[in-house]
C-alpha cells in the first residue's frame, strides 16, 4: 500500500512539473526584425533597451529608453504599446542642437496567420500606429504614423532559424509622410540552452530620397526562462545610413 502511495504521489508530482513547463520566450527585439511569435492568452512581456546611433561625425541619436508591452489578448493575436524617451544632438559651428523628449506613442496589434510546418514557416501580420503630436515638440508626427509588415519565422534544425520581414511605413512626419518600404533577413543560431545569437542584413527603401541598407549583429542570454539580457552592434552599407549603432535591453516574461 505504501509503494503504490508513494508511486501515485510521484505520477502526480510529475504531471505538475510537465504543465509548469513554458516554451522559450521570444521577444521583438534587440534586431530591427519583428518575430512571427504572438503572446498566449492573457501572457505579458516588457521589452525594453538602450541604443545609441552614430549618425555621421557631428550627429547622435540616443534612444535612452525604449520599451514595448505585449499582452496577449486572445488566441493568435497580441496587443502592443510602445514608450521612448529620445535624444538628438548634433555639433554645428554657431551652436550645438540638444534635444531630449518622449517619441510618439505607439499602438498596435501582431496576428498570428499560420502555424509554422515542415512545409511552411510561421506567419504574422503586424500593424503598429503613431499618435499624433504625443510626443515632445522634437519628435512628435503631426499626422497618424503607420507600419505594417508580414512576418516569417521558420525553424531549419535545433541550433538554427531564419526569420524575414516584408513591410511598409508612413512615418506621419509633415513634409516626409511618403511610404518608406522596409525588409530585413535574419539568421538565428542557438549556441547554448541559454546564449543564441543573430546576424541581420535589413534596410529601408524610401518612396523619396536614397535608400538606406545596415547590417547588425547581437547576442540573448537567458538568464531565467522568464528575463532574457541582449546585445547587439551594427554597421551602416548605405552612404544616407549611420556610421554604427550600438544597443543592450531588457526582456521580462510575466508568468
């Protein structure tokens, strides 16, 4: 009676411990890629960073904050808010511009289209929206800003996937408030059940101007399965693109 006590007992521990267990996080950041996954019902994440931009020699833009709530409002689709607090300096000889500011607030929602297959990868819609004059007078869009793109996630094996996005934006800027197209290719490898690392070619093809190309490259570590640490550094291909920017961030899984 006893063993079967204590084997019933250990069945049920055992079946506890299998439905505690949670799938990787995922997070939208540190690439300029947005990934295909969507928040589970009633999930939560923060994500959130630093970056600072090299421009050219005399300009700086800092994003000293950045940070994006996901929550999961039903099945296959995520609600989205996102807050920055921004800098822009720049060094000219009859005085130096220092501007400081909260950006645009942004609204938005990711639907998730197709479960990912051997045959097919994970596909998600994603719009976000800018609210006009949100922002302080630096940074804010006098109009409603928009980006929508497709996103694709698709597994090649254990240690490796490939992400891709297909989109286009109104930035909402008075006298820029043309479609700026914008694309990126990712290569994501898992080098440790807690580092994974990715290369990122994208860029930005603008209905007005020249177009704008970077290539970056980062690293997550795992701290929990629920806080995720990153890092990531690029390079500008384009001679309209930053010289190199840098970025680390912040993710928290809500259980």
């Amino acid at each position: 009676m006893r063993k079967v006590f204590i084997l019933t007992l250990f069945v049920m521990l055992s079946g506890i411990l299998i439905a505690q267990e949670k799938d990787p996080m995922v997070t939208d950041r540190p690439g300029a890629a947005e990934s295909a996954s969507v928040i589970p019902i009633r999930g939560f994440q923060i994500e959130s960073g630093f970056a600072f931009e090299k421009v050219s020699s005399d300009i700086d833009n800092v994003t000293f904050n950045s940070t994006l709530l996901r929550y999961g409002l039903v099945e296959n689709i995520e609600l989205r808010l996102g807050l920055q607090y921004l800098g822009y300096y720049q060094s000219l000889d009859g005085g130096d511009i220092d501007e400081t500011g909260f950006g645009p607030l942004t609204l938005g929602a990711k639907f998730l289209l197709l479960e990912e297959s051997e045959r097919n990868p994970q596909l998600a819609l994603l719009s976000t929206f800018s609210v006009p004059k949100s922002g302080a007078s630096a940074f804010e869009n006098e109009n409603l800003g928009a980006d929508i793109r497709l996103n694709a996630d698709y597994t090649v094996n254990d240690a490796m996937s490939l992400e891709g996005n297909l989109g286009v934006a109104w930035s909402g800027i008075e006298g820029q408030d043309y479609a700026v197209w914008m694309y990126a290719a990712v290569i994501g490898l898992t080098l440790s059940d807690q580092i994974g690392a990715y290369a990122e070619l994208y860029g930005y093809l603008p209905g007005e101007g020249k177009n704008d190309h970077r290539w970056d490259g980062g690293l997550t570590y795992a701290v929990t399965e629920d806080l995720q640490l990153d890092f990531s550094t690029g390079i500008g291909l384009s001679k309209v693109s930053p010289d190199f920017f840098i970025s680390l961030g912040l993710s928290i899984r809500m259980p």
